[in-house]
C-alpha cells in the first residue's frame, strides 16, 4: 500500500458545540463539546489513518493556539511535521441548534504567512518521504496563488503524485500552472467558479470535469454536489453517483472524508471507479457523525455495500438538473 503526506497550509482548531437553541445577546450554554484538529489536509490523514494507511501531517502553525494544535494532533497519534510561523492558528467553531437541527458555521481568515515561512513549508517538498502528497484546504494571506503549483513541480521531480483540494484562484493556479496532478477534487460551486459559468446539471458538471482531463491538468477530476453525489472524471469517461439516502448530522469534514476514502482506495492500487465508490460511502459516513467526528471505518464498510455500481459501460442512471 502506498504512503501519503498531507499539505496544510491553513489549519484549524476545530470546535463544536450542541446548544438547544440559537438566541441573541444571552448565554446560552452548550453540551457535546469536541475538540479537533482540522483543515483539509489534516482531516484527510485522520480518516486515512482510522482506515489503516500511513500518513504524514505536513502544517504551518503558530502562537499559543499552534502549540495546543499539536496537542491536539499528537492526541489523534498522528505523525507530523510543523513549520513554526508568527501568527496564530485559527479557531473555527461550529454550532449545531438541536431544536431545528440546523448547524451555524465560523470560519476565520487564519494568520498572514510571510515569505520566509511560506518558502520553509516549500522546501520541506524536497525531503517529503511519500508515494503521494495531498494538498488539501485554503491557502492563508501571504501565500502566493500559485503556491500549490510550485509544490507540484516539486514533487514531479521526485515522481510523486499529487492530489488537489482546494478553491478559487489556488485552484485555477494549481492546475493550470502544474497540469498532471494524480486527483483534483472540486465541489460544484468550486468547479463553477473555475469554469467561470453556472453548472446547473450534472451533464454540464461533467462536461467541465471531462475538459480538465483533456487538458491534462489532472488524471481524475471527483466532484462531489453534497446530497446530490458526485461525479468522477477520467480518460475513459464520466461516471455519476448519488448520495447515500440518509440523515446528516453535521457537514463538516463531508468532503475531507470523501477525498480520505477515495485516495485510500487509490493507495491500495483500486481501479478509479471503486476507489470513487468508497469516496462516497466515506462522505456519507462523515455526514452521520456530529460536529468534527468525520468518517468512521465501521460506517465506511457497512454504507460502502449501499454505493451503486456501475455497468460495464462504466454508466448510471444521470439525474439531470442539480437545481
């Protein structure tokens, strides 16, 4: 099986709450307090780790709240490497209502990162032992866009495969500067802002995921619509599946356990559409679990008999419009 590293530029402390109901100005006192370490790529080792790979944590952190962070990742025994900066790690705080059910999301900006650190983090690309590197999550103020563009150079050097998750102009730099990337794994609205369009069907999702391919900016373009499914793109063709049809608890860390469970199955030399069939059991796992729990290995196995398989011809049944 191969090893990975994950690439956190931006990490958070994860904190999440259950209160009975949301009121301003009054305290309100709160139950189920969890506390974690997050950001992309910390929250895809976690989940890689739970199933029985190897992971490497590679993160900036800072401050006070940096050195609870890696309290908080050695509690989760997970091996990692930090690049020390100035600023402090962020705190990022999720309440979940329990009289409607509904979850209340903050997340901050993080700390500015200044060149010195940034290009730390960089040559630290140079010495990584992994079979692949994910890149996963926000990159913070002061990193240039490209950033994860010149991780790809660095690590092609060394014929290591990288995997992408991320938005915005990071993204579009990532994949138009690098190209070859082994995965990129955008949500719907991350590939429409790429695209620069609406993508109001899965047909035009697609189609878009089909021109990245064709590109040859990424071997395997997973995009995942929330309770709609996801859709994986590669040389072959487009494959669609639906989400699991159960209740969520909580969103956060959805995606991260999808990517998790999808570069698991691709560590373990599976053929794209299954590896992509345990990225979805793995996001409706996450779903089921509240606040920052993420997939669990049980809920993986058990949700993974319930994913579709496609057809010889590598087709499902399309949905049609998202919207």
């Amino acid at each position: 099986m191969k090893n990975i590293a994950t690439l956190t530029m931006n990490p958070t402390i994860d904190v999440a709450y259950e209160v009975d109901q949301m009121v301003h100005t009054h305290k309100m006192r709160t139950v189920a307090e969890h506390y974690c370490p997050g950001g992309g790529g910390i929250n895809v080792a976690r989940v890689f780790v739970r199933l029985g790979g190897n992971a490497r944590c590679i993160y900036l952190a800072g401050g006070a709240t940096g050195d609870a962070f890696d309290g908080l990742v050695d509690l989760h025994q997970l091996v990692h490497s930090r690049i020390r900066i100035t600023g402090h790690t962020r705190i990022a705080t999720s309440a979940l209502e329990l009289e409607t059910a509904k979850e209340y999301r903050f997340t901050p900006q993080g700390p500015t990162v200044s060149e010195a650190e940034w290009r730390a983090c960089l040559d630290l690309m140079d010495d990584v032992n992994c079979d692949i590197m994910v890149a996963s999550g926000s990159l913070p103020r002061g990193v240039p866009a490209n950033f994860y563009a010149l991780v790809a150079a660095r690590l092609r050097r060394r014929g290591i495969g990288m995997v992408l998750d991320t938005s915005g102009p990071a993204l579009r730099a990532g994949l138009a500067e690098a190209g070859g990337v082994l995965l990129v794994k955008p949500s719907q609205g991350e590939l429409a802002q790429l695209a620069g369009r609406e993508l109001l069907s899965t047909e035009a999702i697609a189609e878009e995921a089909m021109a990245i391919v064709a590109r040859g900016e990424a071997d395997l373009v997973a995009v995942t619509l929330g309770h709609q499914g996801a859709v994986l793109a590669r040389r072959e063709g487009t494959l669609y599946l639906p989400a699991l049809d159960i209740q969520a608890r909580s969103a956060v860390g959805a995606g991260d356990s999808f990517l998790a469970a999808m570069v698991y199955g691709l560590a373990c030399d599976w053929e794209p559409e299954q590896a992509f069939r345990h990225g979805i059991a793995g996001g409706g796992a996450s779903v089921l679990n509240p606040g920052t729990g993420l997939a669990q290995p049980a809920d993986i196995s058990r949700l993974m008999a319930l994913v579709p398989v496609a057809d010889p011809a590598g087709r499902v049944p399309w949905p049609g419009r998202v919207f």
